[in-house]
C-alpha cells in the first residue's frame, strides 16, 4: 500500500460526493532573501500554487521586499519581533503575556504601517501570531487597528486560543470583522527543536483531518492550511512537500485558493 493511498481514498470520497476542499498554504517566519526562500517560492511556481508568506517586521531586511516581489505572493505579518512575553511557566506567546494589551497592539500597529509602506499591494492586514497564540483582549482590538484577519492553527473555533487567562483547548470568539483563516497540517514537529514530522504521520493526519470535515466534527466549510517554515527545513521536509503539493495540485477534489480569495468567503463572528 502506497503511504498516500489514505489520503487519495479521502479525497475520494470527497470527489464521489460532489464535494471539494479549498486549500492554502501558509510559511511562516520570513526576514530575509536566503537561499531556503528562493527554494519555497520556486516551489510555489513549479506547482503553480499560490502563498502566503507572513514576515516578520522588526527584523525584517529591506532586501526581502525583493525576494517576494513575485506574482502569487501575499505577505502576512508574523507579529512583531517574534519574542516571547509569557509569564514564568506559561507556553509562549508574544501578542499577549505579561505585558499591558495596550503595549501589545502599539506594537503590532507599528508592524502593520511598516510591512504597509514596505511591501504595497502585496500585503494583507492579515495577523499571524508567533507560537499561533493570541490574547483575547489583543484579538478583540485588531479590527479597530486596520486588520482584516488572523491565522493561527487548527480549527478556527479553538485555534488561536492560548493567551493569558485562557486554556489551550478554550473555544475562541473573534471579534465582528475579523475573519479567521488557519493552518492545519505543519510540516514540522517542535518539541525539542524544530524536526520533520515525518511522512506517514503526516499523510495520516492530512486524511484524518479531512475526513473529520466531510463528516462534520469539524467545519466542513474551514480552508485546509498547510504550514511551512522555510528557514528550518531539511531535505526529507522538502522533498515531502514536493510530493505533497503534487499529489493535491492533481486531485480533482483539491482546489488551492491563495489567502485573497478565501477572505472573500470567509464568515465573520457577528
């Protein structure tokens, strides 16, 4: 049996129903042109795909204004300086912690206006928060301050959850306006530094996590993301996410949406 057969047989049923998924892909952790970025976006022409890619503002090079002038690119922005701010014990989290919200939101208003002026058109208001954390008195700010969007990971009724006050498995209100549009599939593992999560498990929890939607654990609606972090991948990790991408891209219940797109479909919490 061939490791993507769960997968294909998922999609399947999908298929046979009428039904398909919209895809996107989201990289997270950009600062500069490096060689590992010139590898992602050729993966994203090869593939014909489009990305998202959120960057970081306060270490950000000039120079990567450049690198991500390229048709198919939309630029997010990752927080601030992607430092943690939690409190002695807690995970980590930089939009929240220890630190008054008021702070907080200066400081992401600031990134905006830079990644703004910087990038044009090609950016999205769009907040990825590091570690995919978020207080709730930050996130009900972010509409007043310009944002359109916030993109953390899993499904979208507990995905951002994390912040200061609340638990890792506490449903999250977004405020009215605010769409929110995550990731789903990492390719890496983290605990003790960052690793490919490997092949088989990744396959698995693609067709699990599919499957939950079509059979309605979890919004069947909710974009399927996948999450990439350029600048620490290895050789298994890229070669995955060739395979990857081809083996969707070619599946007729498959439809890859770039981020643009799917704010269009998006609901808000009214």
């Amino acid at each position: 049996m061939n490791a993507f057969d769960e997968l294909d047989q998922e999609l399947d049923r999908w298929a046979a129903a009428g039904r398909t998924v919209s895809i996107w892909w989201r990289d997270d952790d950009a600062v500069a042109p490096t060689a590992e970025l010139t590898r992602l976006i050729g993966a994203a022409r090869r593939n014909r795909l489009p990305i998202a890619i959120a960057a970081v503002p306060s270490p950000m090079e000039e120079a990567l204004v450049g690198a991500l002038a390229a048709p198919g690119i939309t630029v997010l922005q990752h927080g601030f300086a992607h430092k943690n701010h939690a409190g002695t014990g807690r995970r980590a989290v930089e939009c929240g912690g220890e630190r008054p919200v008021e702070t907080v939101i200066a400081e992401l208003s600031e990134g905006m206006r830079d990644l703004m002026r910087s990038f044009g058109a090609s950016f999205l208001p769009f907040l990825v928060p590091p570690w995919n954390r978020i207080d709730p008195r930050v996130a009900a700010m972010l509409p007043q301050q310009g944002y359109f969007g916030l993109s953390c990971f899993g499904p979208r009724a507990y995905g951002c959850t994390g912040g200061a006050g609340s638990t890792e498995d506490a449903p999250f209100f977004p405020p009215a306006r605010l769409a929110v549009i995550n990731a789903h599939l990492d390719l890496l593992t983290w605990k003790g530094g960052a690793a490919f999560a490997g092949r088989e498990k990744l396959i698995r929890l693609a067709a699990e996590r599919l499957a939950d939607r079509r059979e309605g654990r979890t919004d069947p609606d909710e974009p399927f993301g996948i999450l990439t972090h350029h600048r620490v991948h290895d050789e298994a990790t890229w070669s995955f996410l060739e395979e990857l991408l081809g083996r969707l891209g070619s599946h007729p219940a498959i439809r890859f949406q770039s981020i643009t797109a799917l704010l269009t479909q998006a609901p808000s919490a009214r």
